[in-house]
C-alpha cells in the first residue's frame, strides 16, 4: 500500500486529524493506497500557504511574462512523467489507460497554452467622455483560488482550471475527489522537480464535507473552480455566494446525440457508441439520449446493438479492452438502480440491462453496455444523469421535434447533430440549448475552445483566451490632469 500525505507549502505533510482512508483500485476491488483525510485545520494551513505564496512570496514577484515561463517549464516537467501519471490515475478510477494515457499527454498543452497567455491579457484605455481624465483598466489576479473535481478525469479538469489561475497571478489548493485523489498529489510533487514557489499549488485530500466545504467558505479563497455533480455544485454555488466569492461550475449533462436521416450511418453509429460506452458512460458529456428520426430508427438501433454487443470488458490497462469497471460501488449501485427505473417506466431493453460477469481476476464492479428504446422524453431515465454505460433512445418525427426534445432537460452541457445537410447542421446548432456543439463528430475538447454548460450543466466557462478573464478581476484607474477642483461638492 502507497502512503499519501497532503501536499501544504511545497512539503509533505500528515492530516491534523491522524487519519487516513483507502484509495480502491476500481478493476481489482482492492485497496492500493492510503490517503490522508484533511480537515478544516489542514483547509487553513494551505490557503494560509497560498495566500502567502501569492502575495509575499517569489511568484508574488514575478512579472507575468516570467509565470509564462514558470508555467512551461512545469509542462516539460508534466510531459516527461504523463504516462506515470496516467498508470496512477487508472489505478483510482478506473478509466482504460488508452484514454488517460492520452488525457495526461494533453493537458500539458494547458499549461503551454496558459503560460503563452499569461503576458497577453491586456487592460484598455476607454475613449472618456469627461476633460482632463486619463482612463485606463488593468485585469488583476482575483486570490486564493479552490479548485475542487470529481473522480472521472481528475488530472485534466484539474488542469482546466490550475492552468488559467496560475497564469492569471492566483496561487491554488485543489481538492481532488477522495475516490482519485492520488494523480493530483503526485502532480503537486512535480512543482518541485519544476522549480516553482511553494505554496503555489497546494492539495489537501478528504471528504466533501470536511475538505470542500471549510476550503469553499474559507475567508480568504476569493474564487472557486468546482467540477461536480449538480447538489455538490449547488452547496459550492449557495457556500460561496454568501462571502460573494467568483465560481465558476462545471456540472452534469443528459446530452443529446441526434441522428438525422440524411447521416453517414458508419460515422453516426461510432459516434453513438463513442458517446456514451466510451469511460462506461462515467463522463459529463456523455451523449446518454440518442435521438433517432423515425424513418431510420429500427435499423440504426439493429447497427448500434451489433456493434455495441461486441464491446470487450476487461483489465484498464490491456490495449484490447474498451470497456472498463465502473469507479466506485456506489456509483455501481445507482447505475443499476437506474436501469430498474427505466424498465418500470416501460423502457425496452434491447441491450445488456444488468451487471456485467468480472473478467477472470477482477474483483471490481461492472456493468453490461445497456440500450433502451421506446424512451419517451419525459421519462426519468431520459432526464436524470446515470453517468453509466446506459443509452437510451428516443424516436422524432422532424427538426422541430428534434429540438422540443434534446432542449427539454434540465441540463445543457453537450449536443451532437449527425447530418449531411449544412443547412439543418447550422440551424441546429444554433437552436441547441448547450454550450458545446458537436456536428458528426462527439467528445471533442481542447485547451483553445470554451467548454461549460447552459442552464442546471453550469456557470462560467473554461479553456480557451475567454477562460483567464474567470480568474483575473478588473480595476478602472483614474488619472486628473486638469485645474485645481473648485466645487468639492459637485461630481465630477
Ligand atoms: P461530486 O459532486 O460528488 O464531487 C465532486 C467534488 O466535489 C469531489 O471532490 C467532492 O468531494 C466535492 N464535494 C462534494 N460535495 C461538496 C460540498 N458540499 N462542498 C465542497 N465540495 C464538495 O461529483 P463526482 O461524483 O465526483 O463526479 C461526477 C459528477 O461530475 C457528474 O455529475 C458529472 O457530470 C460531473 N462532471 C462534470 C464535468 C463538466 O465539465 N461539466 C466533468 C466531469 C464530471
């Protein structure tokens, strides 16, 4: 069994409580490390850390070209210990290493991409409308910045968020789910091997109670970055408007993948599957309402079964698997749960519905690639997050009954349209109440395109130029030039 402690100013550090829990590998069933369990205490002592490091330490001192290239030294760093990283990551949660592999291989790219944009946020002089004024605006780093993720890419939404808040001047203490807190502790470690300031980026592990919510209310963060579900969001949102703190949310989606007649079938049959077996569905954007027109709905459900039934479940680690265990139990649990449901609401199962048999060795959870039809939209299976490997599939008559159902949730995280026709891929993809669109293609991202949600999916954006702006507070300065005031009592 590893040790981990908690990462505070730059050192190792036990937990003020002297207690620890177990990281479960998700495949085996069996512990394989041991993570500190932080409290309020540990909260206070890495944003004291931070706090310092921002505003009396040497990053306090830098000038924002310098964090440019603090920044890409550090990604260096990242990528020459990315499939390490990787190794780490799969043990916590689960996910095929092919995927993870990739995951810490790009998001490096975040901290080159952030570290070139440090120097270029500029500030304006506005055209006053006043005499004898010289205007001008400068953008500075907001504060102590909590950066809390969830389990299923803990590295890579860490880095969507310490990117941009380091770039921007912040300093960081990152609470990393205590299903995967391990990758997120050994990347803090590399700050070292990188040379940046301790206190910088701090990580303290535990539970959402006892880490995240002291970190969020704590005085001195002035911003928090929270990837999450939607009640662990709404606390955060509720937490951190009652010491008017900046938030930005990044929350759950029921996304709608929409298959229109006109689609090259291959592509949209692969992209079906991509979105939501890919991760065992255990992703934001799965694609988990597959909207079918009608006309071509039987044989696509018959193409998507084939492919889906061939799906290979196994060890994360082996090239040949594609689909993994599910991360924890009780996310096992809710994705059954979640099946009963939909087959009491008179869904059909045409695919799977039930766990899956453990590959010889395993001691984890899993559960089959599972397809419903005769998924009405109001059902709860079609309005609910499972975050499984569960599809289900809705008929639609024509565009505008495409759009009356993909815009009728909740949430509105993601959407995919598969057509050949320019014209309705424009006109959907402006129609489409979500805040990434993809057109015959799914799941992409990248560090120069804003990601985030419309309504119950989020607040706020990340990546992209628009992104540092959600770390960077503005100040307006004034300069007079002109005669003496003769009437202090008049504005001026
Ligand atoms: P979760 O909300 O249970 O936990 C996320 C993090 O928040 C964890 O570190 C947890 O300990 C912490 N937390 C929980 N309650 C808290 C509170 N009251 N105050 C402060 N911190 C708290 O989410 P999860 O189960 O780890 O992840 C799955 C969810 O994340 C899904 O809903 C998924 O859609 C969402 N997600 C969203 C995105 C996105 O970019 N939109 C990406 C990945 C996952």
């Amino acid at each position: 069994m590893q040790n981990y402690q908690l990462f505070i100013d730059g050192a190792w550090v036990d937990p003020a409580s002297g207690q620890w829990f177990d990281s479960v590998n998700p495949y085996t069933g069996q512990p394989w490390a041991r993570i500190a369990r932080g409290n309020q205490d540990d909260v206070a002592r890495a944003v004291q850390a931070a706090e310092h490091a921002m505003h009396h330490g040497e990053w306090s001192r830098l000038n924002p070209t310098q964090r440019g290239h603090a920044l890409r030294r550090f990604a260096d760093v990242l990528a020459r210990h990315a499939e390490r990283l990787a190794a780490i990551e799969v043990r916590d949660n689960g996910k095929l290493y092919a995927e993870m592999s990739n995951q810490c291989r790009y998001l490096v790219e975040w901290f080159h991409y952030y570290g070139g944009l440090a120097d270029k946020v500029q500030g304006t002089v506005p055209p006053i409308d006043k005499p004898d004024v010289l205007n001008f605006t400068r953008f500075e780093p907001i504060g102590v910045t909590a950066c809390i993720t969830p389990w299923n890419s803990p590295l890579l939404l860490m880095a969507w968020k310490v990117a941009p808040a380091l770039a921007a001047g912040n300093a960081v203490v990152i609470k990393p789910s205590e299903f995967s807190s391990a990758s997120t502790l050994e990347f803090a470690a590399l700050t070292l091997e990188a040379g940046l300031p301790p206190g910088l980026i701090n990580v303290v592990t535990g539970y959402g109670s006892e880490v995240g919510e002291p970190l969020v209310s704590h005085p001195l963060v002035r911003k928090v970055a929270f990837t999450g579900g939607e009640s662990g969001g709404r606390h955060v949102n509720i937490a951190a408007a009652a010491d008017f703190k900046h938030v930005t949310l990044e929350l759950g989606g029921k996304s709608a993948n929409i298959v229109f007649q006109d689609a090259r079938m291959d592509d949209a049959v692969s992209g079906a599957i991509s979105g939501i077996f890919a991760a065992s569905g255990q992703t934001c954007i799965a694609g988990s309402r597959l909207l079918v027109h009608e006309s071509i709905h039987d044989q696509f459900v018959e193409r998507l079964v084939t492919l889906a039934r061939s799906a290979r479940i196994g060890d994360p680690m082996s090239p040949e698997t594609q689909i993994g265990p599910i991360t924890t139990e009780l996310q096992y649990r809710k994705v059954l749960d979640y099946i009963e449901i939909a087959k009491k609401e008179g869904a059909r199962c045409v695919l799977g519905g039930a766990a899956a048999e453990k590959p010889a060795g395993a001691g984890g959870c899993f559960v089959q690639p599972t397809i419903f039809t005769d998924v009405q939209p109001h059902m709860r299976i079609a309005q609910e997050e499972v975050f499984g490997p569960v599809l289900c599939v809705i008929r639609f008559k024509d565009d505008e009954d495409a759009i009356r159902i993909a815009n009728g949730t909740r949430y509105g995280l993601a959407a995919g349209v598969w057509t050949e026709s320019l014209r309705r891929a424009v006109d959907m993809s402006n129609r489409l109440a979500a805040g990434t669109v993809w057109v015959n293609t799914y799941r992409s991202t990248s560090y120069t395109t804003p990601f985030g949600g419309y309504k119950a999916s989020g607040l706020g954006r990340e990546n992209g130029i628009d992104a540092i702006r959600e770390y960077l507070q503005t100040k307006s300065v004034w300069f007079y030039t002109g005669d003496p005031v003769s009437n202090p009592y008049i504005r001026r």
